[in-house]
C-alpha cells in the first residue's frame, strides 16, 4: 500500500517507528521528485508513504530516472 502525503513524511516515519513498525527504507529524497520511506506495520503489512517535493515534467522523471515515463493510457 502506498499513500502520498502533503507533508512531514519524516515526522510520519518517526510516528511509525515509535507505534512499532520496521522501517525498511528511511526516508530520502528521490529522482522522480518525492521524499519517501517504507516500512512493515507491527503485523507484517508493507507500506510506502511519499511527499513530492517537486512536481516533475514526465521528461525530466524520464531524464533523472532512466526509465520511461508515460501519463495515462495511452
């Protein structure tokens, strides 16, 4: 499960640490313009949580990334 925050993503991975999840990825700044962490809930669960940091063109994600980035279905 992922959810996408307006902010304080790392208040909320110290909040999940201190409720008892494991935190399996700290949070850091990411190359398609988020901050983001994960962590596993106390039952075992996998969660991501992510906060943009910058709104990205699909051509600079693709650029800073690798990978291609398309929008809908097309």
């Amino acid at each position: 499960m992922h959810v996408q925050v307006k902010n304080g993503v790392d208040a909320l991975c110290e909040r999940a640490r201190a409720a008892g999840a494991s935190i399996e990825r700290e949070p850091a700044d990411q190359a398609y313009g988020d901050r983001s962490f994960t962590c596993a809930d106390p039952e075992g669960h996998t969660w991501s949580f992510g906060q943009t940091l910058e709104l990205m063109s699909h051509e600079a994600m693709t650029s800073a990334t690798g990978h291609t980035v398309k929008a809908g279905l097309d």
